[in-house]
C-alpha cells in the first residue's frame, strides 16, 4: 500500500499548471485560474474551455465537462493524477508512480510486498488451471476469454478465484467461489478472513480499475457485477464483496471526491439496505444517488441484457432517494382532487423528513409545490 503521506507527498511537489502545460498551452485568466484548448482529442476544442485553478491544484473543461465533479463547492476540478489517467490513459497507480518519478520521489518500502508476490505467483497458476468445465461455466455466465485474463480469474480445482487486487494493483487475496456449490452450503463467495492485508469492509472489488476523472462510482455486490458492468463499458463499478455498506467503504469513497450510486435489487431486502446506506452516506456528510434494478436482478444480469447500453442505463436511471419516495407515492395517487391532496399531505410530509439532505429537501419542496400545488 501506497502511504498517504507519499500520495501527499507527491501532489505537494507538482504543478498541476505545469503539468498540464505539457499537454495544452495555457494562459492566466484572472486570480489562480488558467485557460486553454481542452486536450481531449474527443473535443474539438476552438476556444479556451479547459480551466486550471492554481490554488485548488485541480483542472475540468466547461464544455466537455471531463474532469468536473459536483461533489464539494471547494473542490470543483479533478487532480492531477486524475488528469495524468485521463490523458494517457493508464491507472491512478501509474499516475502516481509517473508524478513520484518525475518529482524524484522514490517509492516507499512496503513489508507486505513477500505476500503480494507470493499470491501473484499464485493467481497466475490458478489461471493455468482455468479450462474445461470451469472455463466454459464463465463463458455460460458472459465472460470472454479477454474478460477472465483481463481479471486474472483462476481456478483452484474446487473453485474459482478471483484476486483481491488493491488501487495499487497488489494482489491481497482471492475471492473463492464454488463451481459445484456442495448441499447444505449458502455461502456463494469466501473472502480470505480479515487481517492486517485484507479487511472486507474497508474493501471494494474493482478499485483498482477506477477512472479518477469521472465524477461517479457504482456500488454492486459481487465480483460478477462489476467485472460484467466493465465489459460493456460501464465506469467505475466496484463490488462490496456481499457485504452491507460499512464505514469503511464510505471513507474510501469519500477520499476518492466521487459520488456515489448504490446499485440495488428490487426486492424487499434490497430497497432496506438501500435505506440504510443512504442514510450512512448522510451521516457522513455525503450525497448518494440510487439505481433500482428490476425484481431479481443484478448488475451482472442487467450487463448480459443491455450490454454497451449500461453506462447509459445507468446514467438515465440513477435517481436520488427523495425521487425515488416520491415517485412510490404519486404512482399511487394521480389526481389534484381535493380528496386525494388531503390524504397525500401527511404521507409527503413524512417523506421529505426522511430525507437526509436539507438542499434536496427544499429541491423536492418546490417541485411538489409546482406539480400538485400543495405548499408543505
Ligand atoms: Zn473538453
């Protein structure tokens, strides 16, 4: 594991305004703040739409919006080593270690590093033993011979394995998973147990694999979901390994400046860990957004079906939890009448307290306010 201290380190000593100089001319436009051509080679950029503040040390394009996160007023643009992903297209690990060398910052000792070697050697003997019956199950199940290298998933004989990779792409353990579940059993995936390498709920599956620049990440249940999301072009789409949502997690996303979507089953048990996630988010001081999937589903299912339209599924269906109450009581009450705004009254009021957030409290206020003409 990459010290905090290093990450600091490293971002203390670039520039980001130098940095991105590199890529892109830049010129001062007022106080800190710097303007240019947006170097995305997607963006036909004629004007100066990309912006680098010089205090904040972050950078976003106006007009592509690449880089933009609405997360924090004090903190409007990406890093650099989001910026550094996003233009060489490589990983947050790679970014640091990029920035560290150029910094001439050399890379801190890690006393973990005989077990990561060892469970890499490891993963690339269990690959070895993925074929025959256990490789075609995952062909069954969507995967491309691509898709199982890219994850480097294996087989030990009895199950399949699945490496627990870090941001830094340090292998910590695997994920275990039955080929032929024995009777009696429930338990779909084992994780190593909980120790100083691996603590399950200070851990995302996929974490490895996240674009820094994109303002949002997905939050799925098991490997599958998130490594079936990523086939078909879904961002940065992380798996709890079955776990409710801890505090962990929350610090994690939260170190990340990204916003959250709690991907969730339909059902019963769904839709109340959903609940309690929103509210453990709101505790933190932090705003989520939801994403329903049909009765039954996972992510893993919904990629399956949808395939390259995921990303757009989900973009178009993430929903914020006072939408969400809201929609469940006006699908059941679709009139102005009188009769049915004096029943709607106490069940609206009941609804926006039980939204955590006071600006989307107010948000929902006024929309109420505007369609049904009910002032709460
Ligand atoms: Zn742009």
């Amino acid at each position: 594991l990459l010290p905090q201290w290093f990450i600091d380190e490293v971002k203390k000593r670039t520039n980001i305004v130098e940095l991105i100089s590199e890529y892109t001319e830049l010129e001062k436009a007022g106080t800190g703040v710097w303007q240019g051509r947006c170097p995305n080679p997607h963006h036909a950029d004629k004007d100066p739409s990309f912006r680098v503040w010089e205090k904040e040390q972050s950078w976003a394009c106006m007009v592509c919006h690449c880089g933009e996160k609405n997360t924090n007023d004090n903190n409007f643009g990406s890093d650099c080593f989001a910026f550094l992903q996003w233009i060489e297209n490589i990983g947050w690990y790679k970014a640091v270690m990029k920035l560290a060398e150029k910094a001439g910052i050399p890379k801190p000792e890690d006393k973990n590093q005989a077990i990561y070697n060892r469970n890499k050697i490891l993963a690339n003997s269990y690959t070895k033993s993925l074929h025959g019956e256990a490789f075609n199950y995952l062909i069954d199940r969507g995967l491309t011979r691509k898709d199982m290298e890219k994850w480097l998933i294996g087989f030990d004989g009895i199950k399949f394995t699945f490496p627990l990779f870090d941001r830094y792409l340090n292998i910590l353990g695997f994920s275990r998973r039955w080929l032929h579940k024995p009777e009696g059993r429930n338990d779909k995936y084992r994780n190593p147990p909980n120790g100083k390498i691996f603590d399950k709920s200070f851990y995302l599956y996929g974490i490895h694999n996240l674009d820094t620049s994109f303002p949002e990440i997905r939050i799925t249940e098991g490997p599958m979901d998130a490594i079936l999301s990523d086939k078909y072009g879904a961002k940065n789409v992380v798996a709890t390994q079955g776990t409710a949502l801890t505090d962990g997690h929350i610090s994690i996303i939260k170190s990340l400046n990204m916003v959250p979507v709690l991907c969730m089953d339909g059902d019963e048990a769904g839709l109340k860990s959903m609940k309690k996630s929103v509210e453990a988010f709101a505790k933190h001081g932090m705003y989520c957004k939801i994403l329903i999937l049909n009765d039954g589903k996972d992510m893993a299912d919904m990629a399956n079906e949808l395939q390259y339209s995921i990303e757009e599924y989900i973009q178009s269906n993430s929903i914020t939890y006072g939408q969400y109450k809201l929609k469940d009581i006006l699908n059941r009450y679709d009139s102005q009448m009188l009769e049915v705004k004096i029943k709607l009254y106490p069940e609206l009021l009941k609804v926006i307290s039980e939204i955590p957030y006071e600006v989307e409290r107010n948000v929902i206020k006024d929309h109420i306010k505007k369609q049904l003409s009910i002032d709460l």
